[in-house]
C-alpha cells in the first residue's frame, strides 16, 4: 500500500511526512454489550480491562464485537510477518509491565505472593503469576498501523493489552473458592500453560492529514 500526502507548504526545508493524533484520534475503547470489567494497576498505572475467560485471545488480535462477543478475524503479528516485516526489531515488541490487585483483598489471599486480586462483581478475580503484555505505544508503531494495516484494521477494534498469568479462578469475599472445577475459562492456546483471562480492546487511532498552509497555498497558486 502507498500513501501518498500532498505538501501543506508549512515549512521551507525538505518536506517530511508527518502524522500526529489529536485528542480525539486517539485510542477509543471498544463498546462490548456483555463486558464485565475488572480494575488492576499496570506497572503502577491502574487500567480497567474485560474479562475474556473462556475464550481463547491474543495481543494484536483484531475483529469487531457485532453479536455483542469480539469476534477474531486475524492477529497484526502475522499479518506483519507474512509482509515480511522483521519482528526482531525492538520497536515492534509487545511492553512488558507488572501487575497488582485493586481494593480489598480476602484474607486467605493477603499473605501469598505473586498474586493479583481483582473486584469480579460479587466475588473475587484471583490471578497467579500475573504479567502484563501491550502493544507498542512508539511512533514508528502506530504509523504503521495507519498506513500499510490500515485497511485490514478499518472499522476493526484491537486486543491492546492482556493479562497473562499460570492460573485464574474465583473466589467469594471470605476467600472460598468458587467451585474445584479447572481453572476460570480454559482460552490457553495450545501445548501453553499461560492463561489469558483480561483484557483490553480498543479502536487504533485514525491516520490525519496535516492542514495546508493558507499563506503558501497562495504562492503556489501564484507559481501556476
């Protein structure tokens, strides 16, 4: 795919392309009718995601929601692997962060490590060995995404962020667990032992032409 921009004529050195998000081109979360959401602190920032436990989904998972569940049509990971992309290179890896609980956490729970609790309406989301994985916030990321997949990802919404973790489950307030049955939603991939049970998923920003210059649009009319 080739993009081409018209020059504004704002400026009187070698023309660069330039792409920048206003407030409102920035990413917009994706409106689920069945969403049950969770708070939890990522790398100290805390964030509220979808629970997606029992469904099996990936970071750069992109589809759309219009039977009120995300439905995959593909990963932007393959797809850039398939264009050749080299996903070796640093600008592409997902950011790592570290997870912890928000509010109250029932007293079996306080004293394990490595433990992650999250409000699950009436109970308790409890998750081991949590990490955190989003996709890349750098420039020359998101470029990418408005241009060479930007038809792929148009009117499509992006799995953003996930919690992975060894194992979810449920519990009520007192610390019991929900049931003994397997862990909270089997969406393992295949031959993995990680767990994929929260999530965020949202609309990519929208690529926006620079305005032109009204003071150089006249000059080149004058060139004419």
């Amino acid at each position: 795919m080739v993009v081409v921009e018209h020059c504004p004529g704002c400026c009187s050195r070698p023309r660069k392309h330039a792409y920048t998000l206003s407030a409102s081109e920035s990413w917009r979360r994706w409106n689920l009718p069945s969403r049950v959401l969770h708070d939890l602190a990522l790398g100290g920032q805390y964030k509220s995601l979808d629970e997606c436990s029992g469904q099996e989904i990936a970071l750069g998972d992109y589809g759309d929601s219009s039977d009120g569940n995300f439905k995959r049509h593909g990963n932007i990971f393959d797809d850039m692997r398939q264009l050749g992309i080299d996903l070796t290179d640093s600008v592409y890896h997902p950011v790592a962060s570290s997870v912890s609980g928000y509010g109250r956490v029932p007293p079996p729970l306080q004293t394990q490590h490595d433990v992650a609790v999250t409000p699950s309406l009436d109970k308790y989301m409890v998750l081991h060995h949590p990490k955190g994985l989003s996709l890349p916030s750098n420039e020359e990321f998101e470029l990418l995404l408005k241009t060479v997949l930007s038809l792929r990802l148009a009117e499509k919404c992006i799995v953003r962020t996930v919690i992975q973790c060894s194992e979810s489950y449920k519990v009520e307030r007192d610390g019991r667990r929900v049931g003994m049955e397997a862990p909270e939603g089997d969406n393992r991939p295949a031959g993995s032992g990680t767990f994929t049970p929260l999530c965020i998923i949202e609309e990519p920003p929208a690529r926006r032409k620079e305005p032109a210059c009204p003071r150089r649009v006249q000059q080149f009319k004058k060139i004419r």
